[in-house]
C-alpha cells in the first residue's frame, strides 16, 4: 500500500528545527496565516470556522485571535484566501488553478507566487494544489518540481508553508493521486516542513468510498461545506471537509506557534533601559591604585599620544568622557594599563561608530597589558582585538563594557603553526565584563558578513582559538544575536586551546551560549579543547546551544543552570563527535534533557532535568539564583564532582545542591 494510502500520517522528521532559521527571517506581521490553492482554498466555507466559527475553545480562540482571523482587512491571510476578487479568485487562491499557474501567475488575473509574497508577506502559509494538475493530466515528476519551487520560494520569504496532501477525489485522470502524495509528503520531509495529510485525514474518518458526499461533494473534487461554521465536533467534522481541513489547520498553526515562533529569540527584556545592570549582576573590586609612569589623558589626540608614547610598566589614565575614535589603535608595550581616571567604566566611552576602521582597539606582541572600566562601542567588526598571531601573553581585560560589536567583542586571532607553542595566547583574563547588544545583528552592520557568507549571523561574545590557561569569569552577556538568531552567542573557545576556565558567567538571551569546540577543525588541528574546565554558570534562553562541546579532551562541565523550558532544538547541553573522558556533573537543566552525542558517550553524573522549574528568582530577566531550597536538588550533588564554591563565590553546602548557585537564605 503507498504510503499516503495509510491512515493519517504524521512527520516523522524534526520540521521544528528545520522551520527555526525560517522563522527568523520573517520581517512582517506577527500571525499572519495565509492559506494558499485553488477553489477548495478560495472558498468563504475554507477559511468560516477560523474566522468566527461555532464551538472554539479557549485554546482555538487564542490562536484565532492572534490570527486576527476575525479581521476584514488585508492583515488577516484567511480573509485574503475568501474575499472576492475578480474572475474567480482571491488575493492567495483561484478557481481552477494548477501548481505551474500558482507561480507563473495569470489565472483569473492572480498575481505570480513572487507577486503574492512581496505583497502579502505572510507569516505561515497552508498550501493545497494538485486537484487541477490531477484532472489536466500533469505528470507527478512535473507537478512536484512545481510544488518543490513553491515552498522554496515560501522559505526564501521568511514564510513557514505548511505542505498538505490532497484530499481523495474522482478527478485523478490518470491515477497518479497516490503518487502525488507519496511525493509530498517526501518533500516535506527534504525540506523540513510542516505537513498536514489531508488525504489521511478524510480517509481516516470516510474509508472506501464513503468520502464522496461526505467531506467531498458529489462531484469528486470540492470539499463539502454545510457545517463549514462548525462546531468542530467529531461527528460534524467526519461529514464536512471545510470544516476538517480549517480545523486541522488551525491546529496545525497552534503547534507551530508553539514549536517553532515561540522558540525564536526575544529581545531581552534586561535592554531598554541604557546600560543594563542589576543587583545580581557580578561585582569587580576596584583595581589597586595606578603605577608606574603615569599619563592623564582628556582627548581623542591625547589618548592615541599616549599609547604610543607610554613606557613598559606605565598607566594611562582616561578622564570621564566620550571619545569618538578616527581610528584603529592599538596597544604594544609589556604590562602597560589602560584605565579609567574614575574607575567608573560607564564614564569612559570609546567610540568607533566614525572611525575609518573596522576594529577599535588591538594588543599586539606585548605581554602583561590590563584594560579596565572602560566602555568600548559601535564597530563593525572587532572590538578588542587580540593579535595573537604574533604574541600577546598575559592580557587581562576587565571591567569594561563592550556594546555593539557587530562581530566579535573580544577576538583571539589564528596563531601560526610555526612558532605556535612560543606565542601561543597564554594566560589572558576577561573577568567583570558586560557585553550586550541592543538588537539583533543587520547586514547593515557589516558589510562583510553576506547572506552567501554567514547571512548576518556571524557575531559573537568572545571567540578565542590556541588559548593557553585562560579565565573567563564572572561576565555578562545580553542579547548577543544574529540577524536569524544563528550567531556564535557568548563565548567560544576552540582550535587547540587548553587548561581553560570558563566560570560564574551570566548569559541572557544570547542566540549560544558557551560553546568549547566546533563540529570543523583547522588542518593539523584534532582537539578543540583540552583540560578545559565550565562551571557554575547561567545560561538563559541561548536556543542555538546552551553549552556545546565537539572534539574535546579531559574536560569538565559541572554545576551549570541552563533555563530554556520553550527551546525547539532542545540543546540545554549538546555534545556531538569525539570528546575522551569528558564528564558531565551536577548541572541543572530547565527544559529538555541534553543530548550526549558525543563517540564515546559523556560520562553523565547526577545532572538534574525538569521541564520547567519554578524556584528561580527571575528566570525572565536571567536571575536563576534559587529562590527556596528544592528536595530534588539540594544536597543532591556529587560530592566526587562538586565545587568548592558556587556562582556568587559564596561556600557550598555539604553535600552541595545540583545547579550553579546554592540556596542562602536572605
């Protein structure tokens, strides 16, 4: 028996996932659901029972409402598939019309496909053709080409289609309807879509010929519409195919929404408000006071003077102020400090957005160097850029705010192979830092970054590769996302780097959040990341990965909070290929169970998964501190594999609670 001879079939492929990158591509409005066909599409009775049908739940109701299905306007999509136009057609369907005629246009005066999108812009698009291709004899092979360059088209959009196999009809002049919808369904499992098989559907509920009459009229194509109104009730929806078809649409709609455009990354609700800061946010101890030979500077010319002219162990003071850079400078002299005059690192801008270059400030060949309470913001590219290609050791940044980089706020660059060991990045810090981004990454923040390329998503916190020694701790990152929520998120070390610490860090919104390794290798190069070492961190809604490990060696990953309850991918914690003797250790997870991937297997010890938790402070803004103790994860840790001390530094109960961060009652 053909497949979609069966009973309804339902996807057995991750659409969700699949539909993720489309959904961030959508630039128009919110809930506009557009069904797309011929006449069983450009009906009044297709679209009457999401429109202001009999019997909807509350749940049907909501949809239907942020459908705005209600509305007379060119808003709603499923008014714009039942007004009236003329010649037979509406603003998204035709009478008669075959799958060639959906895209070239013309029929009764429709606009091509390419027409329609640009115009209309809809969010989710049902699509039902082939009725007509069947009954003008149009071979399978011609109509599924047809099919495939539809729902391309839709993706190209930013429009999620949902593909829908045809319902059972007399008019299959050469008996290719199961070929149809074997090669549908195929379709929308190559290109990830939704699927609704309505042809499963009405056959599930009218076998044999009992469909005609029934959910299809008597003359073998059109769906029957005396209850199109509803209520949907089983009976009623066993003997009215309009009625069916809405139902499972609006259902289908419901499951997207939730899967998919309810896992896109938000605009974190912590921007908004200028600098963004909160109680909980990690607190630097002010820096011992400057020594050395001591440079004031007040102005653009004093301060690129004085990093020219400033001696081996010296410190250049910046006054309180806003410096629009002309240009790119850089730092290379031994244990020279950059700081502010106030310590107050919001005091300090040094700003790029009328600079010539695309990068604000670089440490070149020189050991020892500390910058601290400054802000640095508005480039293209990078913001502190790390010339590790010819030697930086010993660099601390601290305490400074990096505010729209439109590609890497820190950056570590390649070292090359054949001094490697000698000038390897070694021992650098980047601790108290804030790194946020008011929106999400446009391609008009870098015209390097193509859609060809990395389609505006490549954009991260830090990315730091052959790091030797290093700490990253005690740092925030806010909505660092790229232009379809595919960005490298937060912090990304990889490329052979070793003995590494990754701790106490706060990641909100950001589209990845700690990731240690990448699925691809530099030639030479077989491990990512060895000895290497994340713990007690909050992660909050990184969807792409909370924390990611590929091609490791003798890492750790304990007592981590990642909170994603809604996440489509499902990547809490992902580990794929090989990662030797990496141990996974009391980390909470809110949301789905991770994913050990990895050949050989993560050893997993007591890590704790819920699906949703709710004694977090403010999971919302990112607080995952713990609001009440939890008999589920406190004293519950791994003594074997627990932490001293906690994401606030604070000493952890014995034994200690699962996650990041202790209860202390306060």
């Amino acid at each position: 028996m053909a497949k979609a001879e069966q009973q309804m079939n339902k996807e057995t492929w991750d659409w969700s996932s699949a539909m993720l990158p489309v959904a961030r591509k959508f630039d128009g409005i919110e809930g506009k659901v557009a069904p797309m066909g011929d006449s069983n599409t450009y009906a009044n009775q297709a679209s009457r029972w999401a429109r202001y049908g009999k019997g909807r739940t509350e749940e049907e109701m909501a949809i239907c409402r942020w459908m705005r299905s209600h509305e007379e306007e060119l808003d709603n999509g499923w008014w714009l598939a039942a007004d009236d136009q003329p010649e037979g057609r509406s603003w998204t369907a035709a009478s008669g019309c075959t799958s060639a005629e959906y895209l070239a246009g013309g029929k009764g005066g429709l606009p091509p496909l390419d027409e329609i999108l640009a115009r209309h812009n809809p969010q989710i698009a049902p699509i039902l053709l082939g009725t007509n291709d069947l009954s003008a004899g149009v071979s399978p092979s011609r109509f599924l080409r047809n099919m495939r360059s539809i729902f391309e088209k839709c993706l190209a959009n930013g429009t999620i289609p949902i593909a829908q196999t045809l319902p059972p009809t007399t008019w299959d002049k050469n008996g290719d309807l199961g070929d149809y919808n074997d090669g549908l369904i195929e379709l929308a499992e190559a290109l990830g879509l939704p699927l609704i098989d309505v042809h499963g559907a009405f056959l599930s509920r009218r076998p044999g010929d009992s469909w005609q009459g029934c959910l299809v009229s008597e003359d073998g194509a059109h769906l029957t519409h005396e209850l199109a109104a509803g209520p949907a009730t089983p009976e009623n929806i066993e003997n009215c195919g309009h009625l069916l078809r809405c139902w499972l649409t609006v259902h289908k709609v419901m499951e997207i929404k939730k899967k998919v455009l309810d896992s896109r990354p938000r605009a974190s609700i912590l921007l908004g408000e200028g600098v963004p800061d909160r109680p909980w946010f990690p607190r630097a101890l002010s820096l011992s006071p400057p020594s050395g030979e001591i440079i004031r500077v007040s102005s653009v010319e004093e301060l690129l003077e004085a990093v020219e002219k400033v001696p081996p162990g010296g410190t250049i003071l910046i006054a309180d102020g806003h410096y629009m850079m002309p240009r790119y400078f850089d730092i290379r002299t031994d244990d020279v400090t950059l700081r502010s005059a106030s310590g107050n690192r919001d005091a300090v801008i040094i700003d790029a957005a009328q600079s010539r270059h695309n990068e604000i400030l670089g440490i070149t060949a020189c050991r020892g160097v500390t910058i601290a309470d400054i802000t640095i913001q508005n480039t293209m590219w990078n913001g502190f850029k790390i010339n590790s290609n010819i030697g930086v050791q010993e660099l601390t940044i601290y305490n400074c705010v990096i505010h729209n980089i439109w590609q890497r706020g820190v950056k570590g660059v390649t070292v090359p192979e054949e001094n490697r060991e000698e000038i390897r990045p070694r021992n650098c810090k980047v601790q108290y830092c804030l790194f946020y981004n008011d929106r999400p990454k446009r391609y008009s923040d870098d015209e390097a970054d193509k859609p060809e390329r990395f389609g505006g998503n490549y954009i991260g916190g830090i990315d730091v590769m052959y790091a030797t020694g290093w700490t990253i701790s005690d740092n925030v990152f806010i909505g660092i996302q790229g232009r379809t929520g595919e960005g490298r998120g937060g912090i990304f070390v990889w490329i052979d780097s070793r003995d590494c610490v990754v701790e106490r860090n706060f990641i909100v919104d950001c589209d990845a959040g700690i990731s240690l390794g990448n699925p691809s290798r530099a030639e030479g190069v077989t491990v990512h990341g060895t000895n290497c070492v994340i713990r007690n961190n909050f992660i909050t809604r990184a969807h792409e990965n909370g924390i990611f490990t590929a091609y490791t060696r003798n890492c750790l990953v304990q007592h981590n909070t990642i909170h994603d309850p809604d996440s489509g991918p499902e990547r809490l914690i992902r580990v794929i290929l090989d990662n030797e003797e990496l141990v996974i250790a009391n980390n909470l997870l809110s949301g789905p169970p991770l994913q050990n991937d990895s050949t050989p297997p993560a050893r997993l010890v007591q890590n704790w998964t819920t699906p949703r938790v709710d004694y977090f402070v403010d999971p919302d803004e990112g607080d995952l501190h713990l609001q009440r103790a939890s008999e589920q994860i406190s004293g519950r840790a791994d003594p074997a594999w627990s932490t001293e001390r906690d994401i606030d530094g604070e000493k952890r109960s014995s034994p200690a609670t699962i996650g990041a961060g202790e209860f202390h009652s306060r």
